[in-house]
C-alpha cells in the first residue's frame, strides 16, 4: 500500500517510504507547525487599521454619550496605537473625553482611527 504524498511542496516528504508509516507523524508534526506559523505570520501582515470616516467616528461618539454606553477607542499617540475601554463623559473643542474604570483620558477626535 502506498501513501499519495503529492500535495506536499517538499520533496523529502514525497519520497520519503518505510516500513509501517513508523515516520510519517514527525514529518505531519513538523510540516504542520511549519505551515501555522507561515499563517499566523501572514495574518500578522495582513492585518491593516483602516480609519473610520471622520462623520461615522463622531456619530458612534455621539451614540455612547447619549446612551451611556461603554466603547472602545483605538486611537494613534505618537507612534504608537493604543485602546481605551470606557464611557464618553464629555465633548471639548474638538476632543472627547472618555472615562474607563482607572482614569480619564481626552482624545482629540482626529487622532480616533476606530470605534467598536
């Protein structure tokens, strides 16, 4: 009996016989761990913030304020993305602010890039 192999993108495995499939578990082991971590790399790559439109990030603060409700707000400090857990406490000028359990932070609303 004969194992198709040809799926495989790597020669040692489609040629690769013995006795009893004794070895086939480390190549299956090896080739799967190879295969999610080229996943989970891609996925990383792909994974691109797209910016809410400016009208759509200041109705959905409009709708937590108006409603009491709890967001989370992913907005770019510097160089850097940070999220904030919280309820929308206050409009001033063109900043919010935004109460989470340990503190109050005032995000001006064009550094929001998402809202959920």
């Amino acid at each position: 009996m004969s194992v198709d192999r040809s799926y495989s993108p790597y020669e040692v495995i489609r040629a690769y016989h013995d006795r009893g499939m004794m070895k086939w578990g480390a190549f299956a082991t090896g080739e799967l761990t190879e295969a999610q971590n080229t996943f989970e790399k891609e996925k990383k790559d792909d994974k691109k913030i797209q910016a809410l439109p400016h009208h759509v990030v200041l109705y959905l603060l409009n709708q937590s304020f108006s409603n009491q409700l709890q967001i989370k707000v992913k907005y770019q400090s510097k160089d850097k993305l940070n999220e904030v857990y919280g309820f929308v406490s206050e409009f001033i000028n063109n900043q919010v602010r935004v109460k989470s359990t340990d503190k109050i932070y005032l995000i001006s609303i064009e550094q929001i890039i998402n809202i959920s």
